[in-house]
C-alpha cells in the first residue's frame, strides 16, 4: 500500500512511500531509479524543495531525513546511499512536513504526534524553532511569505503561529486559552491536510470529519465548506492551467506505466522499453576521484584560500587561481561538446 505520494515541481520524477521504503520513478520512461531503505517504520509523508533539487522524508520512526536528489540518482545500484541530514529530535511518529521556498537554502516544517511542530534549516540541519501544543499535531504548512505556520491538531483545531514574533524563542508553547484570534474553529475530528492560496489570503483544509474548509486567514471565518462521503485524506490549492477547461483539451503524449523492477536489472530489461538513458560520470568509474569530489575539493581550497593571510600568500593563490581557471575552460569545452552532441542527436531523431 502506497502511504504517501509526491511529484517533484519539475514534473519529472514521482515518489512514493511503500511500507519503510522510499521509491523513485522518472516520469517520463516510468523507470524504477532508486529505492531508499534508511527508515525503520512505515512512510508517513514527503516532499520536494522548491527547486527539486533536494526532498524530505517523514515516518513512523519519529525521523525525518533530507535527502540530495542528485546524490541518489549517481549512487550505484549495489550501494545504500546517505541522507544529507538526520533530524531525530522528535519523540512520537511524524506526521506531516512541509518545505519553504529558497532549495537547498529553505526551511522546513515537520509536525509529530508529540504535540511539537519542529522549524528546521535545510542548508545545515540546525533546527530553528520548536512549538509546543495541547494537542498532537497531523498536518502543518507555511504562508508563501514564510511569516506564518498553520498546524492542524488531533482535536480539529487549526492554530497560526507568527515566525517573526518578539521576542525570538527557540523554545515556544502555544496555549490555546492565551493565544486569541490565532485559531481556526470548525472541524470536528482531525485535521489531515493544510494549504495556503498563493496570495496568502485563503486557507484549506481537510479532516476525517468528512469536510473540506476554506477559510478567510485576516478574519478566521469560514468561507465554503465541501461535505464528502468519506474522510478527507488530502486536499491543496494549486493554479489551474491555462487550457483546463477547454472541450478539446487533452494530454499529447500517453505516460508510460511506472515499473515494478529498478532499471537496469534483468527483470526490466526485458521488457524492451525505448528511450535513451544519460548517466553522468560513468567514464570515471575506477579512474581516481569523481567529478562531484573534485568540485568540493576546488570548493574547499576556495574556503581555506579566503582564511588565509593573503599578503603572505600571493605565489600560492595565483597557482590556485590558474587551477581554478584552467577547470572553467575545461568544464566549458565538456559543456559545449555535450550541447552540440545533443542538439545532433535531437535533430537526427527527429528526421
């Protein structure tokens, strides 16, 4: 059974969350890329960043791991790749997370059963900002200002807590009899999704007391309520396309079906799909460092070169200046041969 589900802002990759294992399929082909085994319960939720550069992972485990997207898809199929962080601070399973805007430079939500709603940074994995409430806590978003957090708790109660109050606590509780006009009153069960309109005006949400809300954020008052026949297990707000709503408007290219085998074993092999698959680096298989560990090691030369006195210094820093530049035309000239490479084959491809 599929736990939870999500589709990377770019539109080409899917994951899902199967039983303690994180599953991963390029849209496109519908290959099976990677499969993440680092929870030891069942998935509960995950997201993308903004720029899908980066997603999160919540479970049952009470931890929440971030993972480097790129870093996954170059890991070989027989190693066990490492999330970027491990966030373990919360002590009852996690429920639901959500990410700001700035990639790998966002801050990001998760909320827990522990009645704690935990602000991370992603960039370092520091935490910024724990919240503590009555209640536990199933569903939590950001305005698109990132000035407010909305949390929905077990009681169906909606709570907005303000990120730029004063004083800055790290350590913060929400009291629910002290805290007046920060709470959205309505549901009748628990609150299992929130989302925020892309003007900051508009709030939905959903609960297993078989209604959908929308609510007006300045005032707290509820806008339209939808009634379904069955719990609600996920709703958000999304611009519509363009075309949406035109008779003739339909799909132009079929999605094929998402295998069952991780690509390049032998069950999927024979199933004789087309497409052409570029994987980047296989050529420096076995020949010394890779491309990824040569630019962190340029990266970190950079580093230390600016903490260093550079009026005592100045014969080293101009050998590594012409290393550095000699790396930028070389990396140009990979750059121009691959986008010359790609334009023959797309043309040919297309005659």
């Amino acid at each position: 059974m599929v736990t939870c589900l999500t589709a990377s802002p770019s539109g080409l990759y899917i994951l899902a969350g199967i039983a303690e294992s994180i599953y991963l399929w390029e849209v496109s082909s519908g290959n099976l890329l990677a499969i993440l085994n680092r929870h030891y319960q069942d998935l509960t939720c995950l997201c993308f960043t903004d720029d899908s550069s980066h997603f999160l992972s919540g479970a049952k485990d009470c931890l929440a791991l971030v993972w480097n997207l790129y870093s996954v898809l170059q890991v070989q199929s027989t190693q066990i790749p490492d999330p970027r962080h491990v966030w373990s601070r919360h002590t009852l399973p996690i429920t639901d997370l959500c990410c700001g805007f700035g990639g790998p430079l966002a801050r990001a939500a998760t909320a827990s059963l522990d009645q704690t709603v935990k602000l991370w940074e992603i960039s370092s994995g520091e935490l910024l900002l724990s919240v503590l409430f009555d209640v536990g806590i199933t569903a939590v978003t950001l305005d698109p200002a990132e000035y407010h957090l909305f949390c929905g708790g077990m009681d169906g109660s909606v709570f907005q807590v303000e990120l730029c109050a004063w004083p800055v606590q790290r350590d913060r509780n929400f009291q629910t009899e002290r805290e007046n006009g920060k709470t959205f009153k309505g549901h009748r069960n628990q609150v299992t999704c929130l989302s925020v309109s892309t003007d900051g005006s508009l709030l939905l949400s959903g609960s297993h007391d078989e209604t959908v809300r929308l609510w007006e954020i300045q005032s707290k008052q509820c806008l339209r309520t939808v009634t379904h026949k069955g719990p609600v297990t996920n709703a958000f707000i999304v611009l519509a396309p363009a075309n949406m709503l035109h008779p003739d408007s339909k799909p132009n290219v079929p999605l094929p079906k998402f295998s069952k085998h991780l690509h390049g074993t032998e069950s999927s092999d024979a199933q004789g799909g087309e497409g052409v698959t570029l994987q980047l680096g296989l050529h420096q298989q076995g020949s010394g460092e890779s491309y990824l560990e040569r630019a962190e090691r340029l990266y970190s030369q950079m580093c230390s070169t600016r903490e260093k006195n550079l009026m005592g210094d100045q014969e080293q820093l101009k050998i590594q200046v012409t290393d550095l530049e000699e790396e930028v035309q070389t990396l140009r000239k990979i750059n121009k041969n691959l986008f010359e490479f790609s334009a023959r084959f797309l043309t040919k491809s297309a005659k």
